[in-house]
C-alpha cells in the first residue's frame, strides 16, 4: 500500500483498520478483557446498589426489566453514572479495553470525554429510543472517534444503527431537504438503508459519529446496556465540546509537556 | 487555618472571562447546584471586579475568609499568569482549602499532584486556543498529505 517515497509510515495493521473504518463508517474489534470485566464489574455493583435500595429483587444485567420499571430507568442510569464518575478509575479501564483501536485510529496523545453515556434500553420502553441523528449536528468535532461497548450480547432491535458512509453521501446528494425533517421522519425517510450492527459483550464497536445512528425500540426480550465514550488528538480542533468541560487530557506526553512549560531565556543575545 | 468546614464560597466571574460571558445568576446557579450534589453549604458568591482586566482580587478575599471550600463558576477563571496560580496553590495547600470547578465537576484536593494536573489541563488549553491556527495548520497538512 505504502510506495518506497511515501510520508504514510503508518502500519499495515492500521491501515487495513482505517480502511474498513473509512468504508463502513464502523469497526469491530475483540475488547482487552481484563479492563472490560472492571468495567463490567463497576457498572452491575451500582445496579444492584440501586435495586436493592428500591427493594426489589436482583437479576442480571440482561434481565434488568424484571427489575426496573420503565418509569425508574433514568433514576437507575443517573445513579449509576455518579457512582462509577467519583472517581477516574473506570475511565482508565475504558481507554485500556479499546486502547489498540483508539491508538490506530485517533492517535496516542489524547483527550477523553469525562462522562461517558450509559444507554439503559429496557423492551418495548418507547423513552429508550434514541431518535437518528450524528453528532456533528450539535457541535461535535469531527475528530472524535467514538468508543461504543456492549455490556450484553445484542441482537436485532437491541442494536445501534447507522447509516454507512456510502449511503449517507448518496442519500444527501439525492436530497438537500433531508435535513429538515423531524427526527422521526427522517428516520422513515432513512429506514431502509440503516444497518443494524449486531455484536456481543468482549467486543467494541469504534464508529464514526458523523454518521447518522441512533437506537430503534428495543423489541426483544432482553435489556440493552452500553456504554459510550468519545476520544480524540488532543491537539485535534474542538467544536462545541471543549476541553476541560466535556473532555479531559488523559496521555499528555513528555516532550509536550516540556514544551509547555518551556521558557525561552530573555536578554540571552 | 480554615474555619468553616463545610461552608463553600462561591466564586463568579463580572464580564468576560476566556471567550466566556455568563450571567452572574447563571453562575451563582450552576455553582449551588454542583453544591447540592456534593453536600456541600453554598455561601453567596463573591464576584470578581471588572476593573482593568483583574482575574484575582475578590478571589483573594474570598481565600483569606477561612472558607475550607470556594467553588469557582469555571476553571477558566483562574489567574492567566501561571505565577500567580502557583501562589493561588501554595496558598490553598499551606491553609488545607479545596477548590472546586462547578462547570468542570473537578475539584483539588489539597495536594500538589491534583494542583498540576488542574495546570496540565490549562496548558492543553492554552496550546490549542493560542498556539494552533487550525484552519492554516488543517489546510497545510492536507498539501503535504
């Protein structure tokens, strides 16, 4: 791929990974386990905290809805999102699970989002959908790469959509008023053309946000958890989404942080 | 030594602050409720003077009062001069006070390590507002790509 005078030093491996990543608009790739089961860990602790306080009796997380009602989901998410941000330990184990994909596709000098989102989806709950949309819509830098883990196996319906690339670019060249519609027209609109990504818990998805997705209503039996996060260079340009607020700086190397500091003498000449 | 230890100053900004304009009853707002979700007894905020570009008067006053906790709006708030932050984190280690960033959720807890990571963050910042031009910079590397 790379002729003997070209400045792309980047690997193989990468390469191979950026072109999917370019063509589809996603990737899939095996988790480092040992980080993902502590992530795992942290978010059921908090789960079974919070049925416990509602006295009712405890399932797994797939099973979640035997639990919960549709009306406490959004108690239940807020409560497990305080519990597992106290601290940056989950954040670390985040970056470490997915650390060889974010590294080929986003760099190694990064910035993190300091809350990743927690999608609770439980069956037939029409306030779990997640109306179409790409974030770059809202002010989100299309530098971001983001980082998408299942914390169940899931399938059909408990599946994010998107629309591929491909499929954007001609839909929007077939159309300049699709931007307009409503949310849930422009889902009838796109309908036909989304893919619904199917994948199991040890696995990440790394998708373009820029993309349309969303969350359609969950129609099988079992309870969607997720969990996303949003990386990017840190010297990468920022929308809406600045520093300090919404993101945080997680692996400022040295020679960056030399150069910060660096003074040049006065009066030397 | 501080003598009210749960009490938390508030800290807002008057005008502008880095690119920033909020409404002080926006800010003072923000910072009670960052109080509420950290059991923390907010006191009426202090605003800092508008008068030839001051980032640090009223926030001296509010140190000096003996608060354990003063809950600044925003990081951005914090002195430009990386001088006169060190002397703002000396301060706040020597007297056992903990600064807090409603908007940022981040507070320092009173050791060094937290103080420069609240620096590395500043600094992150400070590069890409000042030193980046990203459309020339964006432009450039496309060229050479």
């Amino acid at each position: 791929m790379n002729s003997e005078r070209s400045w792309d030093f980047r690997e193989n491996q990468e390469l191979v990974a950026s072109h999917e990543y370019i063509q589809e608009g996603y990737i899939i790739e095996k988790a480092d386990f040992q980080y993902l089961k502590l992530i795992k860990q942290d978010i059921e602790r908090a789960y079974f905290e919070f049925v416990n306080i509602v006295n009712k009796e405890t399932y797994n997380l797939e099973n979640a809805h035997l639990s919960i009602s549709h009306e406490k989901i959004n108690d239940l998410r807020l409560f497990i999102m305080q519990n597992i941000y106290q601290n940056t330990s989950f954040h670390r184990n985040y970056y470490y699970s997915a650390k060889n994909i974010i590294h080929s596709l986003c760099g190694n000098e990064l910035a993190m989002q300091k809350r990743p989102g927690l999608s609770i989806n439980l069956p037939q709950n029409q306030n779990d959908i997640l109306p179409i949309h790409a974030d770059t819509w809202n002010g989100v830098s299309p530098f971001e790469l983001n980082i998408w883990m299942p914390l169940v196996n899931c399938t059909e319906s408990m599946c994010l959509y998107i629309l591929k690339r491909d499929d954007y670019k001609r839909r929007l060249k077939q159309s300049k008023e699709l931007l307009r519609l409503t949310s849930d027209e422009l889902y009838n609109e796109l309908c036909d053309d989304l893919t619904w990504i199917p994948i199991e818990y040890g696995q990440i998805l790394a998708f373009d946000q820029s993309l349309p997705h969303g969350y359609s209503l969950n129609k099988e039996q079992y309870t969607h958890w997720s969990i996303n996060c949003r990386f990017k260079g840190l010297h990468t340009p920022y929308w809406d989404k600045k520093l300090g607020e919404y993101f945080m700086p997680i692996t400022v190397k040295n020679c960056t942080r030399l150069g910060m500091d660096y003074h040049h003498p006065e009066n030397w000449i | 030594m501080t003598k009210y230890t749960d009490q938390a100053r508030g800290y807002i900004a008057s005008g502008d602050f880095n690119g920033h304009r909020i409404p002080q009853h926006i800010q003072n707002q923000i910072i009670k409720s960052y109080c509420d979700a950290n059991s923390l007894k907010f006191v009426l905020s202090r605003a800092e003077y508008w008068i030839n570009g001051s980032t640090d008067c009223q926030l001296w006053a509010a140190l000096k009062e003996g608060f354990k906790h003063i809950v600044f709006y925003s990081i951005w708030q914090l002195p430009d001069s990386e001088n006169v932050r060190n002397k703002i984190y000396d301060y706040c280690i020597k007297n056992e006070i903990i600064l807090h960033f409603a908007v940022e959720r981040m507070c320092s807890i009173e050791n060094q390590l937290a103080f420069s990571e609240i620096e590395i963050l500043i600094k992150s910042n400070l590069l890409i507002v000042n030193e980046i031009d990203y459309n020339n910079h964006l432009i450039n590397l496309r060229k050479l790509m």
